[in-house]
C-alpha cells in the first residue's frame, strides 16, 4: 500500500495546527524537517508531528515522529510524544 508522510506543526496546547504538506518517502520528510523547509515554526507552532497514512476513509497513523522547537539551536529536535497524546491520530486529516 502507498502511503504519504504528512508534517502538521501544533502550538504547544495543541489548540492549533497547521499540515504543511507531505511527502511520498519517509528520510524526504524528515529531511525537510531537518532543513525546516518554509521555516514551520513560525514563531507560534511548538511541536511537529510527521505521521505516516495510507489510503483510505479513517486511515490510521502507521508510525508517528515527534519534534519540538529548540529555541537555542532555532531548529526542530526529536522528541517523546507529549503526555496525553500516545492514541491521537491523524491530525494531518482528522
């Protein structure tokens, strides 16, 4: 099955998002991430979230990759996923 890698950008009381956009290939996602394509923090969003999801009504995340906003490094670090947020999904499609 084909799937896509979406990034969605949080603020940090996840009261809102935004779904940059996709990629077909996991290390282009996290490459993007990495390099902060289209500066995605945006001086608002404290966490990123990049969630693998095939085709489908109601697909399910298969794998989900957690960031946080490093004000230090100005770039986004790996993280755990936040407290109260092991089971959400698919907040790219809702």
């Amino acid at each position: 099955m084909k799937t896509i890698f979406v990034i969605t950008a949080l603020t940090e009381d996840f009261g809102q998002d935004r779904t940059f956009g996709f990629y077909f290939s996991e290390p282009e996602a996290l490459k993007a991430v990495k390099e902060n394509r289209g500066s995605m923090c945006e001086s608002l969003y404290h966490y990123l979230v990049i969630e693998e999801i095939g085709a489908g009504i109601h697909a399910e995340a298969n794998a989900k990759y957690w960031f946080v906003w490093d004000d230090d490094q100005s770039a986004w670090a790996t993280c755990p996923t936040p407290a109260g947020r092991e089971n959400v999904t698919n907040y790219a499609i809702g």
